[in-house]
C-alpha cells in the first residue's frame, strides 16, 4: 500500500486566506498571508464598535451559537440608510424576524417574513419604527469624494493598480479600508463576495433597511448603483453561506419551519460585551496593503506556476482581524 | 398594521437565474431568463451520458437523497485528467471515500482522506488504479484551437463581446459551451463557480483526478493555468455548498465524523438510469445565448436602473437544463 504523507496530501490547494504554520515560504515572494501577518502594528485601524452589526441566529440544531458581525459603511456612502439601521436595532426591530431566503451563488436574506392572517386572507407586516427615512434611488452612488477616494479611486489610473480594468465601471480602487467603483463621475461601493444590501421592490426608493442580504456566491456587480450596499459580513458568514437553500421561487423557504429564527440585532457599542468586539482592519492605504494586492494578483509562492498579472477587485478581500479586547 | 402584497414584498431581489411568472417583463428588454425560457429548441445541445460524471451522497440527517451531476470538459482541455477520471470511476474507486473539505468562499474538495493506521504510525492512501497517466503541468492551457474556440476566444477583440476585459488573460469568450480565457498564444478553461478542478501536490504533475474540488465562491481565477479544470457542475451543488464549513486549515474537517461519505460516482452512461440523464446547454454560438450574454451584462428589466453595460465572463454563467428523458 503507497504511503502519502498526510500533511502535503491535505494542503493540495493552497491559495487561501489562513496562514498556514506548514506552507512553505519562498522568502523572496512571501504569500499574501505571510505579508498580511508580518503588517505591523501601525497598519491595522480599529473598528468602532458603533459601526458593528452583531446578529445572533437562533443555536443550530447541536445547540452551537451563531453569531454573524456586519461593519456598516462609512461616509460618504449610504449613510441614510445606515441611520435608518441604527434606528431599527435600537428599537429591535429585527429580533423574532428571521432568515427567510437562500438562493445558492447569489444571497442571503433576512427581515420580516410576514404573517398571514386566517382571518383576513392577507399577509400582514410587522411595523417599521416611526421616523425611517425614505431614500433615493440617486443615493446608491455619491459625487462628494473623501481625499482617499479621490487619490486611490478616480485618479486610480495614474496609480498602476493592478485591478484597474473593470467591466462594471470605469475603474475600482480601495479608499479607507473598503471597494469601490467609479465613472470618473461619482463612485459607488462594490457587490463583492459577503456585502451587506438593502432589499427592495421595484421602485428605487422603496428600501429602508428592514430587509438585508448578504453575497454568498460570485460578486453580482450588475447590482452595483441599483441596489443600496449598506456594509460586509467580517466574522460568522459561514452561518449564512452554509444554510440549507431554499426550494421556493429566488431561494425562499417554502416552508415556514425552515426559516432561521433571529434572536437579536443590535449596534456593537448596545451589547454588554462592547470591549471583546475589537477589530481591526489592514489601512488600505499602507504599505503592506499594496504588498498584499501585488501578491493576490501576482501569486508566486510555491504551489504556482503562472502568476495571474492582475486580479479583480473583489479577488482582493480587505484583510480584517479579530484582536484581543480590553 | 400595515398591509404589503406578499409577493411584492418577497421579490424584493430579482436578477436570478429561475424565471418567475410573478417577474414582470418589459417586451422591449425581456430579461435573461426570458430570453433563455423563449431559445427554440434548436438553441440547445444534448449531453451525451458518457460526459456526465455522477456523484451520489450518503442521504442528509432527514433521510434526502444526494446527487451531485458533473459535466466534463470537451477537447482538447484536460483530455489526459478526464482519461484518468473515467478509469477512476469505472473501477468505482470514489465508492467510500468521502468530502474531506468546505472552506468558505472557495472550494468543497473530495477524495481519499487516508487512514491513520495506528500500528505504523503513518497515514495510509487508498492504492490508485493501474494505468492512470502522470500528466504534465503545461496541459493546463493548450495551443490547439478548435474552429469555435478560434473564433469565439482568440480572435474576440473583433467580436465586440461585452467581456473582452479580464485582469486574468488578454480576453475571454465562450467556444462550444464553455468559458475560456486567452494569452492570444494559448486558450485555458475558467475558474467559475461550479467548476470542478484537479486538486494536486506542489509539483505541477502530480494531480491524478482522484482529489477533485468545485468552487463555491468569487471565482478564483489566480487558480486558472495553475490547477486542471475539468468539468464543471450542472445539478445539485447546493449538496455541497451548503454543507458546514471545516474549521482546521484550508477548511478541512478536523473531526472524521464530519466527512460525507460519497456513495459512488459513476459515468452517466455506467448507470441503469442513464436514459433519464438528460441534460441540454444553451449553446453559445446561437443567437439567443448572444441576447442572454448582451441582457446579463446589461440589465434593464424592471428590477433595473442602472445598465451595467458588461460582465464578468463568470457572471454569464453558460444555461443548462434538464430536459425530459427518453
């Protein structure tokens, strides 16, 4: 009987976010892990606990805890709806609501699944909190460009990056810590793998916030500029990404038993446990950060043999990290 | 209480691959699944049996069966890889071993996860059938163009497809039913969702086909040129993407019970039900996959405001149905 060993039969395909203690290094071309975990100190910038989400799912069925953390968005993007957000979870709004559509390659999505009432034969909706904004379908992108925006975004091709060619748009770049796109015009935020949207109906201005998805397939940039993207998931996706799909119409759960049940969502800072939610994520606009994207485009650790020479933008996930709590 | 049409309410996320009835169509701009639900027959290609490789899970904790049905690679990609799978499959070797690991936006791999024999010491793979060829890595890509390929990959930049811009190739295009990208001197399959590669060792030649895996997320394009593509899933992937994620490295299962167990996986043609084993692309040479490709990269059925005006060639995912059975 041939004898393999186990370690180099495991890790037959590398190219993964974990460093790993047994992948060997080429010291000259350091993997994408190897230069996120040698990034100093100074290059990582702490979430505001504020600016977390913090979902909790009902357990699963051994009784495990499912815990999913959303970063909202910062300015200039779709801070309307990420006020109407807050307010949401202030008023806990979503807890009892649940996870009611899974749609493999494409979303997850969670909010009111509606009750329908025996006696009047219609599906009646949970009330949304008094003073929820309604916003227009203008603000899914915004003319007003931060300085970061402007140097890595919309001068991007004076930059040389390597994702600078995109079909979605006239270019993408990274601006304090997250993906963008732009026109040269206005800039929008980016359907990568694990965004966090604001569902909708037909009319433009018809989302408030109540009713969120998240990627959990190939980014579907051809919803870039018609949907709000409101933040991403940066620990627990795999609690969304791995429910079983739904067998109705879109991914819906025919069945209402199937539905995931939301305990609670709440703001970082609302939860007593407000000093453990400490993350932090790779500044964008340091050193390490360019290292990382050149290699993501340009893999020449030692499993391969033909470096891409570029890469797409959401190929490119902002490092982020849990970090020890005060 | 508020009152909401349900149905309104829950297609609040339209841009998928089912048609719906309740979907409105604009006559003028039918949307992708209409034009692929309105493809005269004559637009569709039948599968042949012996290109389909048929997977069988162990049935789910609820007693459901688990099938997972793969459609090989045509010539001249892979050819040496799929010889070997045939030959794997013919002496039911899968039959036993099991899915070994899920990791999040990446890839599900299967194979032989080795025995830990605990007089040795050592792990222990299952022996391999005689006569598979070692295959070298420069058949990732090949330099024999097809007239399909000729035409609908290399020579693309004429052809004004809205996907000629790729940060992985110089272009791609689809030839014959399948995505592909070019360096103009060579043509190689595509890292899109779905699609089944050769997992190996750090040495190019030492992927047999034995040690398969499908991706399960963004598509990894930094993997094109580098692992064998050799087919791609046409039914059940959500038996594999929704399976829980591993938590050692790379997302393999620590714990053995973890492990599914496969069944058996066979050619569609080695199987007494290989009659019912009906499948039909769209083919892409034919006008109504150029209107399909033209409306995914522009989208302006109602859901729409924004026309994106491209796509990414995995966002253009090649139709596949089951059809009826003789």
């Amino acid at each position: 009987m041939r004898k393999i060993s186990a370690i180099i039969s495991l890790f037959a395909l590398l190219g993964t976010m974990p460093a790993l203690a047994q992948e060997p290094e080429n010291p000259e071309y350091p993997s994408p892990n190897a230069i996120v975990d040698a990034a100093p100190a100074s290059d990582w910038v702490k979430i505001a606990p504020s600016d977390l989400l913090v979902m909790d799912l009902a357990p699963d069925a051994a009784g495990n805890l499912r815990r999913v953390v959303i970063q909202l968005m910062p300015e200039p993007f779709s801070q309307a709806w990420i006020r109407n957000i807050r307010k949401l979870a202030a008023a806990h709004w979503w807890d009892g609501t649940s996870i009611n559509r899974v749609q493999d390659n494409y979303v997850v999505q969670w909010g009111d699944a509606g009750y329908d009432n025996p006696e009047s034969g219609e599906t009646e909706q949970k009330p949304l909190p008094k003073g929820l904004e309604t916003v227009p379908g203008s603000d899914y992108q915004t003319n007003k460009f931060t300085p970061s925006i402007k140097k890595h975004v919309l001068d991007l091709r004076d930059a040389a990056y390597p994702d600078a060619f995109d079909n979605y748009s006239s270019g993408t770049g990274f601006g304090a810590g997250w993906p963008y796109a732009t026109d040269q015009t206005s800039v929008w935020p980016i359907h990568c793998y694990g965004a966090v949207g604001v569902g909708r109906n037909y009319s433009p201005d018809t989302g408030s916030g109540a009713e969120l998805y998240t990627v959990i397939g190939h980014a579907p940039r051809h919803l870039d500029r018609n949907i709000a993207v409101v933040g991403r998931i940066i620990e627990g996706i795999e609690h969304l990404s791995s429910l079983p799909r739904g067998k109705g119409q879109l991914g819906f759960y025919e069945d209402a038993r199937k539905r995931v049940p939301i305990t609670s969502i709440r703001l970082g800072n609302a939860l007593a446990e407000e000093a453990s939610l400490a993350f932090e994520y790779l500044d964008t606009e340091g050193e390490a950060f360019a290292k990382y994207a050149d290699a993501r485009a340009n893999r020449r650790d030692p499993f391969f043999i033909v470096p891409a020479g570029g890469a797409d933008i959401c190929n490119i996930p902002v490092p982020v990290r849990r970090v020890k709590g005060e």
